[in-house]
C-alpha cells in the first residue's frame, strides 16, 4: 500500500472515530471543504458501467474523487469515460472485466451504473472487495436479489447509496414533502397516487451481430442468451422484462421510494398488491413475453396497493408525473417542478421546523446525492438513500409487476416478505439465472 493511500484511510479512521467519541476532528469532511482537500486525502474511485447515467455518476464522483478505473463491455463507453475532460481526464485505465476493477486495492469507492440486471452481482463483489457503493436505481432485478444485498451490507458494513437523487436534490421539494405528511399537515394520509408514465411499444426489431467492441455474451449477464438486437441494450433496456421491469421500476424507483419514506412505510411495505388495469405490447403466456423482438414491458397500468393504516397507493401511468398525497385534511402535489397545494401556501405563515428537516436527512447538511454518499463514506454513517429502504420501494414495484403480469391480486406479508398463500408468485422472487452469472452472497 502506498503511503498516500494509507495516511488517506488513517484519516478517515480517525475522522470517524473522533465523530463517534465527540471529538471535533482538525478538519470538517464536507462537499463545502471538497476544493480544499490535499490531493493525497481525496478518495480513490473506479467507474463501472460508464454510458448514459454512467457518464453522470462519472462526472458526480470526480468532484469528491480521482478516477483512476473505468468498466465497461461496450469499449466505447469505457474509452468516453476515460477521455472525459471530467471523469477519466485521458488518465484512468480501462477495464472490460469489473472484478479486476474491484481487485484493485488503491479503490476506495465505485460507481455502478450498469443495466439493472447486472447491478446486484457486481454490488455483492463490490462490497466483499471492501469497496463503498454507489449504485444507480433500480436497485434489483428480483425481490430476491434485494434481499441478498442486504445480508451481504450487513456482513461487511460498506457504506451504501442508491442513485434516488429525489431524496437529495430538486430543490429539496421531495424532502419536505415528506415532512408534510410525517408532521401531519394533510391529516391522515387516506392515498397517495405515485404517476410515473408508461413504457414505449416497439418492434419488431431487427436481429444482427453485436457491433464492434461490445462483448454481447457479458452485457446479457445472468439473463438468456439470446441474438443481438440494438434496441435490447443501452438505453432501451428498460422496456424488456429480461433485464429491467419498465417504467414501474424505472420510475416507481424514484416516486414509490418518497411515498413509501413519506407514510413511514419504508422499512416495511404493503399488504396487498393489484393491478386494476394493464396494457402490454405484447401478448403473455404464464406471465410471459410470447414474443422475442419487440418491447414487452407494460404501456399502460394503474396499479392499487394497500399498506398498513388503510393507507391506499395507486401507481398509474396516466396523468401528470408526480405524486399527489391526499388526507383528511387536504391534498398536494410535489415533482420536480413545484410543491402545491393549500397546504404548501400555509407553510407562509406555519414553515416546517427545521430540525425535522434534519432529522430526515439523518443529520447531514443539505448536499447533492454523490456529496451525501461521500460525507458518509468518510464518516461512516448511513446516506439518505440507504439500501435496506430501497429494497423495500423495489419490492413494491417488483409486487406491481408480478401481480400485472400474473392477472391477480397479491397479498403480502412485509416482515417475513413473503406472498401469501401463492406457490407460483413467490417463486417469481427469484428467477433463472445463466450459469456462471448467478446472483449469492
């Protein structure tokens, strides 16, 4: 180990020791102080999955970090990365496989911003690697997956973050939206209506051989083998159930994770779990696409969840993208946007207490979502979008298309997070995996 990256990790021990003791440490790790750390006590980070929100994560971290590794089976993604004036600066070297990423001990923290199938297994290496992560959402392909991620957290005591910036940024609108409810200024909560828009219909899509430098075998992962199509991979891989679950996750990620934080059901999650309606672009047999060239994900949906209290979630594709709460006493509505509502104009007179504020974003200051992550990384504490909490928003997203996709209701026990009374839906926990790229602890 060089001495430079020991005195870096010396630092950080003691800086988390002093935080633990009360001890005011001789200097303050924050985004604030970021510009001013010596180049020897910046962390060192390794960027795996490097297109599209790859390339933003890229650019995020190398504000707090030096890039000094990139990954990724498609090489001209890796070599973008690495040539960004921002990310790799024509330095970091590039890696096709991530476990020579991983098995790199100068790495404190990576980035994982791959397509959602891949992100459980490279997370599971990352964190027995003794690596800090920050992983983009959805989180997981299976309820099942989430589940393992947890034990593996709990085994090694990484720091992780999950990319809902929601929770962090925007204005911070999403946050005290949260307050809101938890503060009971709409009463008590009767429903929330999560509205994340509907997956695109496509296809049939041409098959062809994989373009130069795409190392088609590895991007398919775990999931089956199958020819190449363009419109399988990159950005639309999200509209095949193979390796994504449409916009119910890609979204639901993201407006199911602050609705379920808001009704403080995000460490637990509903009872039961329909689909009042579905539209699919292509026809299901058993649950499954019938069809291997086109879209398969859903267009259309509204989905009812009912939670704890007799609180009612409807996740729909329709209407404006947001999340209207409603209560006994009012009603409002919050996106990326604005926060509205009879309730929002009464914060004139009545603001929210700044304290609570606080308390949601676990004592931390206001941050974006990458400096969060990496005040916790040197503090060792837990970041504002934590992976046991984004389990439980991806097991009600996982539910919706599980019951869309089945044609039934589901009843669901959130703490031994299992289906009720329904062999072949909770076998849809877990799926097949291709050997050699199965998903353990």
């Amino acid at each position: 180990m060089s001495p430079s990256k020991s005195s870096r990790r010396d630092f950080l021990r003691r800086s988390a020791t002093a935080a633990g003791t009360g001890v005011v440490a001789p200097y303050i790790w924050t985004s604030s102080h970021a510009k001013a750390e010596s180049k020897n006590d910046r962390l060192i980070a390794g960027c795996i999955g490097n297109g599209g929100m790859g390339h933003g994560d890229g650019q995020a971290v190398a504000r707090y970090a030096d890039v000094v590794a990139v990954c990724d089976v498609d090489r001209s993604h890796a070599e973008s990365a690495k040539n960004h004036p921002q990310i790799g600066k024509g330095k970091a070297e590039i890696y096709s496989d991530y476990r020579k990423l991983l098995d790199r001990p100068d790495v404190d923290v990576v980035t994982i911003s791959t397509p959602d199938h891949w992100h459980s297994r490279i997370c599971i290496a990352a964190m027995k690697a003794g690596k800090d992560v920050y992983c983009q959402k959805p989180l997981t392909l299976t309820i099942d997956e989430g589940k393992i991620l947890c034990r593996v957290l709990e085994q090694t005591g990484r720091v992780f973050q999950v990319g809902t910036q929601q929770r962090s940024e925007n204005g911070n609108m999403f946050l005290k939206a949260v307050a809101m409810v938890q503060l009971g200024r709409i009463g008590k909560v009767k429903r929330v209506t999560c509205a994340i828009g509907g997956g695109p219909a496509g296809g049939p899509f041409q098959k062809t051989d994989p373009p130069p430098g795409l190392d088609w075998d590895q991007w398919l992962g775990q999931t089956p083998l199958v020819d190449y199509i363009r419109q399988r991979c990159h950005g639309d891989f999200r509209w095949w159930y193979e390796y994504s679950g449409g916009k119910m996750t890609d979204w639901g990620a993201h407006h199911v994770d602050v609705a379920q934080w808001a009704i403080g059901m995000d460490h637990s999650g509903p009872t039961t779990v329909e689909g009042l309606s579905v539209t699919h672009p292509v026809a299901l047999k058993d649950g499954m696409p019938t069809e291997d060239d086109k879209f398969n994900t859903a267009t259309g949906f509204m989905i009812k969840c009912m939670f704890p209290g007799d609180v009612e979630m409807r996740i729909r594709h329709d209407t404006d993208n947001g999340i209207l709460f409603e209560g006994e006493k009012g009603r409002f509505f919050v996106d990326r946007g604005k926060l509205v509502g009879e309730a929002v104009e009464a914060l004139r007179d009545d603001p929210l207490p700044e304290n609570f504020l606080i308390k949601l974003r676990k004592g931390k200051p206001y941050n974006n979502h990458m400096g969060n992550f990496i005040d916790c990384v040197k503090d060792r504490s837990t970041p504002i979008s934590d992976l046991p909490t984004h389990h439980r928003t991806m097991t009600t997203c996982h539910l919706a298309n599980m019951a869309i996709r089945l044609g039934r209701k589901l009843t669901w026990d959130p703490q031994i997070e299992q289906i009720v009374s329904d062999d072949e839906a909770n076998a849809w926990q877990k799926r097949p995996q291709r050997r050699g790229y199965e998903v353990e602890a």
